[in-house]
C-alpha cells in the first residue's frame, strides 16, 4: 500500500468517525491497533465490526470477505461503509443481522445502505 492510500485511508476514516459521532452521539473512534493487530477500523459501536474503504472504484466482494474475516475473529457484526470519490458514504451488512427470518442466511447474503439507516442499525445495540 502506497503513502498516498494509506493518507487517503486514514482520512476516509477520520470522516466516518466525524460523521457517526454526529448522528450517533456516540464515542466512536479510530482503532489506532488495526496495522498491527487486526480488527476493526473503528471502535465504539457496539456490537459492529467496522472495515471502512475509501477509493476511487469499488471492490465489494473483496472488502466484505475482510470486513466478514474481522468480524468473526471478533464474534461481532461485520459492516463495510466505504466512500468512491466524489460520492456519499455507503454500508454493507449482512441480510441476517437486521431482518427477521433470515438468521441462518449466507454471509454473502447481504444489503447495502446510506449512513443514516446504519446508524439507526446501530441506535438499537447502544447502551
């Protein structure tokens, strides 16, 4: 990975931080550890294991095997929100983790939304 992807990255980061805490309220932050140890981009939502992408094209099904490999490590929900440029934030999470009857669903088997249905997705799992 290039200076300039792991910048671009970083900042795609920084934003969705930004913009979760807005609509969340919440105390969400970057996973300063995630190089190193794996996991999660983010940290402080419950519940949620959280891969962020910020690029030019997109490559889903490879970002959401990752987000799906971090998510089990962590026994957690995975979710992908990733930005094309000059686009809104989007979110990935699996059709089993936010619609009745679908409990036993493929992985693969999966839903895309804006950020503000995410965050509502994620008002139920705060405290």
């Amino acid at each position: 990975m290039t200076a300039m992807q792991r910048r671009k990255g970083k900042v795609g980061e920084l934003e969705l931080v930004r913009l979760l805490r807005e609509l969340l309220g919440a105390n969400v932050a970057r996973n300063l550890e995630q190089s190193r140890q794996g996991g999660a981009d983010l940290l402080g939502l419950p519940g949620w294991a959280v891969e962020v992408k910020r690029a030019a094209r997109p490559r889903l099904s490879e970002w959401w095997l990752q987000a799906c490999t971090q998510a089990e490590v962590t026994g957690l929900r995975p979710a992908l929100c990733y930005r094309l440029d000059r686009q809104p934030w989007r979110v990935v999470v699996a059709l089993r983790h936010v619609a009745t009857g679908f409990d036993h669903a493929p992985m693969d088997l999966r839903i895309e939304t804006d950020l503000d249905c995410f965050a509502a997705l994620v008002r139920e799992s705060l405290p």
